[in-house]
C-alpha cells in the first residue's frame, strides 16, 4: 500500500498553526492534544514518572562512568586518549556541558536534561502519530504510551541519565523524516543518534524501507540516506582522530559482542529481561500485538520494532536500558487499537500503564541503599581525606563512583578495570582472564601508570565489590608485580584495601 503524501517535520512542534489535517468537530474548551498543554501535559508526566531521577542517588554505574569522563574532559583531557570507553562521543561531551554551564559535578540536571529528552521524543512521537492516523488525539495517546512505558522497568535502567535515553529524540526524528521523504536530513539525525549510542543505526532498516517506497527516486533517496548518515560519523572521525575513534566505538566492540562460551547464562538473562519488561510494559505490548491485524499498514513500526528487537539482542547482554530502543515504535503500533476507543476504554489502559510505572517509582524511591553505594560513600570519604585534589587514584574493580563523587582523577584512561580483565555486565562474574582483555589495554594501563603514577590504589578484590573477588591480582601478574613493588598495605575501608607508595 502506497503511502499518502506527508507533512514536513516541522509539525512535529506542536503549534495552533501547520499543515491542514482532519480535525474533530466538537473540542472540549480544553484541548490537551495539541500547542502548549500538550507539552505540558507531557513534561508533567514525564516528571512524574521519572520522579527518582531527581533524587542524589546513583541508579547506574554507567552515570558514574560518563561523569568521571566528563570531569576529565573539562581539566582538558581528550577522549578515546585520556579517558576512554566502548561509547560514541555524545554522552560524555553532553555531562561535560552540563557540569560546565551548572559550576557543579551533580548529577540531577543532566538527569532533568534527559527528562526533558524523554519529552522531545514523546512530542516526536506525537507528530508522527497524528500524522499517521489523522486524529489529534493520536498525538496526545501516542506521547502517553511511551512515557508511561519510560518508566515502567528497574530504576537502575529506566531512572538513569543514559545513553539511550538521550540517543531517542534524534532517532525518532530520523524515522519521521524519512515518513516524509527528507532522506538527507533523516540521515544526518540518525547519524547523530548513533553518535550517542551506536545501536541507533539499526533505524536505517525502516528508513530505507519507506525512502524505497518512492519508485521514482528510490536510489537518490538511499544515496541520500546514506551520505546523510556517513557525514556526522566522519566528522567525529576527523575530530577524534580516525584510528582512535573507530577502535573504541566500532571495531573494539568484538570482544565485547562475544558471548565467550556462556550461550545459556546469556539466554537465562535475556528471558528473564525480556519477561520482566513485558509485564512492566503490558499495556504498550499487548496494544502493540493487536495492531498486528493490520500488519500492512504500518509495515514500517513492524520493521521499526524489528530492528530495535536486533538492537537489544545484539551482544547478548540485555541490558534493561537497551529495551528503551523499543518503546517509540511500540507506543505507535500500540495507539492504532485505541486511537478511537472510547474514554472508559483510554481511562482502563491508563491505568494498566501507570500501575506499573508507579510501582517501579516507588520501589526506587523507597529502597535502602545498597552495600555498593555504601562502601562508594565510604570510600568518597577516605579518598578526599588521603588524596589531594591535584592527585590521581586507581580503583582495582567496577566502582567509577568513588572517581566521580571524590573529585579525584582516575590515573589511567580507563574508570573501571574491565577492560583488562574482561569482566562486564551481561557475563558470568567469573569470566575473566588475561586473554579476555581489550586489544592493546594492557599496554595503555602501564602506559598510563608510568606517567601518571596514583597517589592511591583501591584494591576492591578483597571486598568482593561488584564481583570483584573473581578479579583477584593474583590472577593478574602483571598488575600484581607493579603493586608491589611499587606500593604497600596502608588499611582498610569497608574490606576494601588501600596501598600508598613505597
């Protein structure tokens, strides 16, 4: 089915005026569905439901990570040099602006930046939806859903300032340009996206789908596409230098794709994941389900969703945050069922949102800190008296907080030692080794160490924190003889050993 001729992007912005576009006749004297209160409707909810973003705690240590680089990136390091991750550019830079532009290392309003995220897409979501299905109340169900579904999962997912959240906004706007024929443009915003997280190219699939569906000018429009996408991926080259920039975001991330023997542990994890979200989400999944009876014509949500299905699977880690990447097409295919359903039938679905999404809420503002956040606070405090600011440290595990919150410079690139033992997340805690390392992290390490001797070694191994036990340096010779020779026992702090210098 061939699709009718499209609005431009720009009505993407809700304003009293635009295109012309079916209208209902008889509208309430308060009209929630388009201009200023649906964007306020919008951010009263996405506040709401993102209400522990606000809070000083840490939901994820992938926020922790993006600060330690970000504080320094604003002492003047360079990234993918001086601080380093398997990440695009985007986040970091993003933390770094806004700690620069607040004079402060809190976390609440990059966290307020992401809510505000979370609105742009919703608004996105909203333009397409009306477009779509031609009644202004699409729009308003549209950004619902999704935001409803925001914050329907584990707060250290869905309550954390992440890479997801921020790659959203210009991935939705890369769909919806191409919805409208803007191939150029819907490159570029895709390519962007993939600058903050590189799962984001997976939209290309729907986009040159519906950039295919224009017979006359098929091969221009992919053309287009592509050169709009390669442009901002090379311009990031350039800046970044080439060598270092596509071996920490693109060609590194081999090993951290393999599943190193563990396929049932990965498929258990994913189950589980995927189980919990789909109860978290029901409403949104099984709205999503009974718009497959018109599978035809939304052909390109279907392809939408499958692409972002092989962007959380892709790596076998599944990650709470990687289902973020579902929820815009989703929320679309899940407002076609209900786009005319009465306001007792809109009131129950609701309420099967928000059920799930308070729950989750409240669980996170209710819960106790963990023993992790306490030996980080405890560790924040020993640091900041043992160190000086000007000093360096290196934390022996997985606890980029203590870098952050003490102000204290990490003495290598690298915020957490998984890049030389090969522990991450999404694995069995015990799969590490040597020979599970990032190409060439080892000699960066001692590099770094050379040059930047720590005033401070933390060695969490003893404390068993974040499964530290399994990165015991015994098991690491080469990191063993260095500590000892160069450092001494000076204490404790909650288990966790501390060496000064010889």
């Amino acid at each position: 089915m061939r699709p009718a001729p499209d609005p431009p992007l720009s009505a993407a912005i809700p304003s009293s005026s635009g295109p012309a576009e079916p209208v209902q006749r008889h509208r309430s004297s308060l009209d929630l569905t388009r201009g200023p209160l649906l964007v306020l409707t919008l951010v009263v909810v996405a506040f709401a439901v993102h209400l522990p973003m606000l809070s000083q705690r840490v939901w994820n240590s992938d926020e922790a990570y993006a600060a330690t680089q970000a504080q320094v990136l604003d002492h003047g390091g360079r990234l993918y040099v001086d601080t380093v991750d398997r990440k695009p550019p985007a986040v970091p830079y993003l933390y770094a602006a806004v700690f620069t532009v607040t004079g402060s290392d809190d976390l609440v309003p990059v966290r307020v930046l992401a809510i505000l995220a979370d609105v742009v897409t919703a608004l996105l979501l909203a333009a397409e939806a009306r477009r779509r299905f031609h009644r202004d109340r699409a729009g308003l169900i549209a950004g619902l859903l999704f935001l409803g579904a925001s914050g329907a999962f584990y707060a250290t997912d869905f309550q954390a300032a992440n890479f997801e959240t921020f790659m959203l906004p210009t991935m939705v706007a890369g769909f919806a340009l191409a919805a409208r024929r803007r191939p150029l443009a819907s490159g570029i915003a895709i390519g962007v996206s993939t600058l903050t997280k590189q799962t984001a190219a997976a939209t290309l699939l729907p986009a040159v789908w519906l950039l295919g569906q224009v017979r006359t000018r098929r091969l221009r429009g992919v053309a287009l596409l592509a050169a709009g996408f390669a442009a901002p991926i090379l311009l990031a080259a350039a800046l970044f230098g080439a060598h270092d920039f596509f071996r920490w975001v693109f060609t590194g991330d081999t090993g951290y794709l393999d599943t190193g023997g563990a396929v049932g542990y990965s498929v258990h994890l994913g189950l589980r994941q995927t189980l919990w979200f789909v109860l978290g989400n029901i409403a949104v999944v099984s709205l999503a389900v009974l718009a497959a009876r018109r599978f035809r014509d939304h052909l390109d949500l279907w392809l939408w969703t499958a692409a972002g299905v092989v962007a959380v699977v892709s790596g076998f880690r599944f990650f709470g945050h990687y289902y973020l990447q579902l929820l815009p097409p989703l929320a679309l295919l899940a407002t076609g069922p209900i786009v005319n359903a009465s306001k007792r039938t809109l009131a129950v679905v609701a309420i099967v949102v928000a059920v799930p999404a308070g729950f989750f809420a409240q669980k996170a503002l209710s819960s106790r800190l963990s023993r992790t956040e306490v030996v980080a606070r405890d560790l924040t405090a020993y640091v900041r008296r043992a160190v000086p600011p000007s000093g360096r440290i290196l934390i022996w595990g997985h606890l980029p907080e203590v870098y952050w919150q003490s102000g204290r410079a990490p003495a290598t690139r690298f915020a957490t030692t998984g890049f030389l033992t090969g522990q991450s997340g999404g694995r069995p805690p015990n799969l590490t080794g040597m020979s599970l390392a990032a190409p060439g992290a080892w000699t960066d390490f001692e590099a770094d160490l050379r040059a930047h001797p720590p005033a401070l070694i933390l060695d969490l191994a003893p404390a068993d924190v974040r499964n530290a036990r399994y990165e015991s340096q015994a098991r690491f010779p080469r990191f063993s003889h260095y500590l000892h020779l160069h450092y001494r026992p000076n204490g404790r702090v909650d288990g966790v050993v501390a060496y000064v210098p010889r």
